[in-house]
C-alpha cells in the first residue's frame, strides 16, 4: 500500500531538468515552523492543520504552523527572556538579528495559524485567552503584514518567551522545487490557559493527534505529509510528554537536511540523507519508484 508522502507530479522533470543543467535553483527564503504539543492523559499530542488544497505549494497535506522570517524583525529591539540572542546565534548557526528574526516568526506563525501566543506581559508569565476582539485585529494585522511582530508585541509590552521554544531540526526546500524554505523546526508546549483554533486561511482543517497515530495514518496513505513532517513525528513518537521532548531539543542535530538528486544506472536517484525512507527511484521517462 502507498504512503501518504507528498509527491508532485512534476518533480521528475524537474529533478532532470535540474541535473542536465538547464534548472537554476532559487534561493531558499528563511522559515520557521512550530510543532506545538500538550499532554493528554499518559500521551503526547501534536497540533496539526491541513493545507488547503488549492494551496500553489503542498495542498492538501498535513503540516504545522509554520511561515516566512518577516525581515523587519532582525535588528528591532524587543522585550524578550530565555536563552540570549547571542545562545540562539549559535544554536540556530545564524547571526544575532537572523536568529531574533527566526525566533520572532515561530512565534508569530503559531499565533496566526493556532491562536496561540508565546509571549506575556512579564518574563516569567504567558497571556491568557486571545480569542476577544482586541486579539483579532492585531492577529489580522499581522497576517496582513501591515504591522511587523516586534510592533506588536512594542504596542502590547510584552515579552517574547524564548524560553518556551525549543529548536528541533532544520530542512531546506530541494533545489528543484520552484517555491524553497529553509525551515527551522520548533517544539513548543500549549500554554496553560490558550487554546488552539484554525486562524489560518491556508488551512482547511485542524487536529490534535499523537505523533504515532499520525504516522501510522501517513503509513497507510490516509494522510499526505512532506518528509520533513513525517519524519518529525517520527522523532516526537518516542516522547512520553512535551516536556520531554523540549527537554530533549538543546542535543539534537540542527544540520540542515537537503534533497540529493544523483544519475545512477540509467535511472535518477532522489534521497533525503538520513532519511532512507523517502528515496525515490525516477527511471528515464518513467514514474518514481
């Protein structure tokens, strides 16, 4: 039986196109996604939406929130606790206004997609409910792009809780996609008091589901997923609570994972390293195997 793995019909022309030299691949824009957990009775959840299926990039698969680096969110100076811009730096493998960037969009996103706000009016507490209307027209600002994140929390005083992110893993888009991502991957706990919603207009429906039901559903192809989100529900199966998990994110590897594609025997060869499970073997003038 098939997986749900997320194949568009053009990447084996575009995997040729991109090894016989006439593709140039675009320049991956930054990105930042947030899997955001909370504990149910002895199992670990993970919040979920699927693309809408007239989405241009990844419709109708399952993802997490997750969007774009806002560049007016580099050098602007915040109120934020946790680990340093400088630890973040380092963690990240950017520079200081790259990493607050990069950070400021994991927060963000998860606030426009899920209703959700990792941030607080001190440094050690976390805003309540954000439903009111108040909330609703600064979230709509900020999906609208008409006021940048750093605004937003300067106009609210709050601080941004780094403290509560924790960075898990980094994928970048492959070269011969004509829309590329280079994603950082985030693990978060919903915070007490907030609760998720579908405040995305990207997203068709939304769900609370264990990471190994997930995955056992994309092994059955009820679910379509990229590799980056299999793969990471994969990871997050073996934890028990979300505080294992962000106990667990300061040690993990953020070496960025890219797509390979490579002409072997006749045939192109599209691998993820690491991650065996999604080779795809693209005979000449055929389907992937």
């Amino acid at each position: 039986m098939a997986n749900g793995q997320w194949y568009p019909p053009e990447w084996p022309e575009r995997i040729r196109a991109l090894a016989e030299g006439r593709l140039t691949p675009v320049t991956p824009k930054r990105a930042a996604t947030v899997m955001l957990l909370k504990d149910t009775g002895g199992a670990t959840a993970v919040h979920m939406l699927r693309r809408r299926a007239s989405m241009a990039f990844a419709g109708g698969a399952y993802a997490y929130p997750g969007g774009g680096v806002d560049p007016r969110d580099d050098d602007r100076q915040i109120r934020w606790t946790g680990p340093t811009r400088a630890w973040w730096a380092s963690r990240l493998g950017v520079d200081e206004t790259s990493a607050q960037a990069i950070v400021c969009a994991a927060v963000r996103e998860t606030y426009e997609e899920a209703g959700v706000l990792l941030a607080g009016a001190t440094p050690d507490t976390v805003v309540g409910d954000t439903t009111g209307d108040d909330w609703e027209a600064d979230r709509a600002a900020l999906v609208s792009r008409d006021v940048s994140f750093a605004e937003f929390l300067g106009r609210r005083g709050l601080v941004l809780r780094s403290d509560l992110l924790g960075a898990w893993t980094r994928w970048i888009t492959p070269e011969f996609e004509p829309r590329r991502y280079d994603t950082w991957f985030f693990v978060a706990a919903l915070p007490e008091g907030q609760r998720t919603r579908n405040a995305s207009t990207e997203a068709d429906r939304t769900v609370w589901i264990s990471p190994g039901d997930a995955a056992d559903a994309y092994d059955k192809g009820d679910l379509l997923m990229m590799p980056p989100t299999i793969a990471t529900l994969r990871q997050l199966r073996s934890y028990a609570t979300a505080d294992e998990a962000l106990a667990a994110a300061p040690g993990r590897d953020l070496a960025p994972v890219l797509a390979q594609a490579r002409l072997e025997d006749g045939e192109l060869v599209l691998t993820w390293p690491g991650h065996d499970e999604f080779t795809k073997h693209i005979p000449n003038g055929g389907a992937p195997a």
